[in-house]
C-alpha cells in the first residue's frame, strides 16, 4: 500500500527532498536512447529498457540516501497519457500496463531505499495532455477532468503516494487534474512552469496560477512546485511577493529547475543539449531555499543529470 498518503514527508518544515534530474534529455542526449515521442515510457516494454530505468533512478536514490534527504521518485509516465500513448501505437490494455510498469519499478526501488530518515515519496506522474513548453489546444477544466481521470484512477489504486502533475502551463489542464484527484481520492502536488519572465505561457502570474487552483478545489492540492525553468526565470515576479509575505508562497513547496537560461521556445529549436554551469545551479538552488519559506523539494529539468542533482544535494544539505 501507498506509504506517505498520511502525514506526507515533504510537507515537514525541516524536510529536504532530491528529486532525479531530466529524465527524458539524459536518456536522449547522454546515453543516446532514442525516445518517440520524448516519451521514457517507452523503455517500461521491454527488460534492457526497465533495467535502464532501474539504474537511472537507483543512482539518485542513492545520492539521496548519502546525504540523508528523502527522495521523490517519479514514474517514467510524464507521455503516459492516452493521447500520447495512441500515437506511440498502444491499445488501450498497453495503456494500462504500461502505468502499472511504471508503478511496480517505481515501488522496488522505493523498498529498497525506503528508510525512516530517507523516506522515499511515490510521485505518479500525469503530464500536459499537449505540449509542454506550449498550450498549443487549450482544453477547459471539465474536459482535463475527464481525460486525466483514466490515468489517475489507475495510480489511485496503486502503491503511488501523490500524483505529480508536470509542466502545467495554463490553469484549466490544473485545475482539471487537480479535480480528477480529488474524485479519484489520491493526493495531488500540481507543478506549473514558467516563462523566461517568471508568468505562464498565457501571461498569468505564478501566484495567480496557484490561488486560483486552491480557491477552485479549497486547497485540495498538497502542495505545488515549478518545473522546467531555471531559477533566473522566477525572479521578475517574486521580489514584491516575497516583500508581502504573499500567502501563495507557502504553497510552493518544490523548484525542479532545467540547467539552461533558454527560454522554451529556444530550447524547443535546440539540436544541443544546453547542461549550464551544475556548481552554479547549486548555489541558486540554495539562494532559492533560503528565501522561499517553505521549499523542501529541489532538483532538475530538461539538461540537468546527477552533476547537477549533487550540487544541488552539496548546496542545499
């Protein structure tokens, strides 16, 4: 059975939390694994693939482990959604199965690495139903309801402690999702990304992003993160948050931040892998802790990989 859906570990004041680095542009541009797609669930069909799954994440367990942080491990599902999946070939059973893949690797590792001062968090991951660097169809609320229910309802009934929704960049998909948890009775963290100025796709301010989510569920989300920006990109917005105190940041609870300054639109053209400057990430990782009241999860994004996971884990410890 799930083990942190009481008494979440990361809502802990005192708590750090590793989270892996970029899954998909590690695969692609380190080791050279074609992903259709950019989608890692790909590699849950066959044995080589699962075991290359199996030692990508074990490496930042341990990391985890050896700096006595808990880990959030996220299902290699962030493409697993049905669009995504009808146009890699799956039927409707693959699916199924291939969410049920991801949730039994993800659960070996945690009994492995599962400790009481290194607890390590199930997260299943849902991602954006379109594109994530741009919401390119916007859906409303009720239909990101219903379409994000199927794979909701599988990691509800499942060993999953908390469905990560990813790369969120307009409200309704959001919200949406963050309703379908709430019908499905799973704990939901809700991850938005940002522009190059700090805002959403669509120009709505982080801060807005996340009241409205909470003011439309009555806070059902545990809590929420951004992903896929760096640090830099949060910064227009923030200075006058942080000066009143605002309460949407006690909301934010985790910063995945990619290695590159780019903006999406300049990474989606990029034929190079962009992986920054790790000892320098680190330390904004920690700028970020330090003035973010309730930051407990930090880690990577698009172009990060274990050099940057360990400075950040060396900068944040």
């Amino acid at each position: 059975m799930a083990r942190y859906r009481v008494d979440p570990p990361q809502l802990r004041p005192d708590a750090l939390f590793l989270t892996d680095g970029g899954l998909e542009t590690t695969l692609i541009f380190l080791d050279g694994i074609d992903l259709p797609e950019f989608a890692a669930c790909e590699l849950l069909r066959s044995a080589d693939g699962r075991a290359t799954l199996l030692g990508y994440y074990e490496r930042f367990a341990r990391l985890a482990a050896g700096y006595s942080a808990g880990f959030i491990l996220d299902t290699a599902t962030w493409r697993a959604n049905p669009d995504w999946t009808d146009r890699l070939g799956y039927s409707d059973a693959d699916f199924v199965e291939v969410n049920r893949a991801a949730i039994d690797l993800a659960v070996a590792i945690r009994d492995q690495w599962d400790g009481p001062s290194t607890p390590v968090v199930i997260s299943g991951v849902v991602g954006p139903r379109g594109d994530g660097y741009r919401p390119d169809r916007r859906r409303t609320v009720d239909e990101a309801r219903r379409y994000h229910s199927r794979q909701l309802e599988i990691f509800a009934d499942s060993e999953v402690d908390v469905v990560g929704a990813l790369t969120m960049n307009y409200v309704d998909e959001a919200l949406g999702i963050a309703l379908a948890a709430r019908d499905a009775e799973v704990p939901v963290m809700i991850s938005f990304t940002v522009e190059t100025d700090g805002r959403l796709a669509d120009g709505t301010e982080l801060g807005e992003a996340i009241t409205a989510v909470d003011r439309a569920t009555d806070g059902y989300p545990l809590h929420y993160m951004v992903n896929c920006a760096h640090p830099d990109h949060l910064a227009d917005d923030l200075d006058a948050d942080l000066a009143a105190d605002a309460p949407w940041l006690w909301r934010l609870r985790g910063y995945r931040a990619n290695s590159s300054r780019q903006s999406h639109a300049e990474l989606d053209e990029s034929t190079e892998l962009d992986d920054g400057d790790p000892v320098e990430l680190g330390e904004q990782m920690r700028h970020l802790r330090h003035v973010l009241p309730a930051l407990t999860v930090v880690g990577g994004c698009c172009g990060t990989d274990f050099r940057h996971i360990d400075q950040i884990a060396r900068a944040c410890a």
